[in-house]
C-alpha cells in the first residue's frame, strides 16, 4: 500500500517487506551508528545479525519506509503493544540527516497511523529519551503528550536513559 497525502510529502511511504532488507539493515545501522543515545539497541547488536534476520523483522512486524528518488530514506516500526495490543508503539524512528525538516517523520507517523487504525488500534505510544529534546517538540508537535516516565533502559555506552513515554489517541 501506498500512502496518498493532501500536500506531498518529500518522500513516498510504503510498508517494507523481506526483499526490502538489505536496504533496511543499512538505514538501521546507520541510525544505530550515528545516533545511539537514541534507541534501546545498539549498532553492534544489529551488526551481527544475519540479512535473514532484517528480512525476519520485515515478515513479522509492520516497518514503513520514507523514499525518495528509490532511495530508502527513513523508517519507523509499528507493533501492538505487549500488555494492550490496541495500542501501537513506535519505534526505530529515523530520517537521514539531509532529509530532515522536509515533512517525511510526519508523513512516517500519518502512514503508522492509517496502519494502527486498519489494525484495530485505537492509540499511539512511544517512548524518547528525556534528554532528547527536539524528538520530545517534534512528538508533541504531533499531537503526543507525557503519560510519564518509563522504565530506565541501558544506553550503549552503560549509562542508564531515563525515558518519558509520550501517546495519543488515534484520529477517527
């Protein structure tokens, strides 16, 4: 499926699927390289793992991707939540540093909604490390707000994040 919006975005979304995994690992990778604070695993976590795995994840779990001129560009993942699967998380949020301030993270979050909603779920959740302050703007930019902390995770580095999680309530 692809994603139609009133006023274009940068990019086109569309879900990735398991031939899409080659180019996925790169992107995650390169987020996970670049910007570690920001995910609870870490690039050498991801390094390790098999091409099967990437296209494994692509299988099991919804990825979208952000592409512009064929280039894969960004991407996000939307899972049901463990304790409610009526509510979608977020994770793996990320846009390549030239790409950013062009719409595509918003285009990212309406495509993830679209799917939550054809999923049955009625909210969005996600959680952003406290000290990530442009990630915390953008996500209430987007309509979420604070339901407060979540549990401290481990950063790649041994200290501890501590993380605010943030929802929403889908759009009817």
């Amino acid at each position: 499926m692809i994603w139609r919006w009133r006023r274009r975005p940068a990019a086109a979304i569309r879900r990735l699927c398991p031939e899409d995994a080659a180019i996925w690992r790169d992107l995650r990778l390169e987020a996970l390289l670049h910007h570690p604070e920001a995910y609870g695993s870490s690039h050498d976590d991801w390094a390790g793992q098999p091409l099967s795995a990437f296209a494994a994840r692509l299988e099991k779990g919804t990825i979208l991707g952000a592409f512009a001129d064929q280039a894969l560009i960004g991407s996000t993942a939307l899972d049901p939540m463990p304790t409610d699967p009526r509510t979608g998380e977020l994770t793996a949020v990320y846009v390549k540093t030239g790409h950013r301030g062009r719409g595509i993270a918003r285009a990212l979050f309406r495509a993830a909604e679209v799917e939550a909603k054809a999923q049955g779920m009625t909210r969005l959740s996600l959680t952003v490390a406290t000290s990530n302050a442009a990630a915390i703007r953008f996500y209430e930019r987007a309509g979420f707000r604070s339901e407060g902390e979540a549990p401290r995770t481990l950063a790649s580095d041994g200290r501890l994040l501590e993380l605010v999680r943030m929802a929403r309530v889908i759009r009817a």
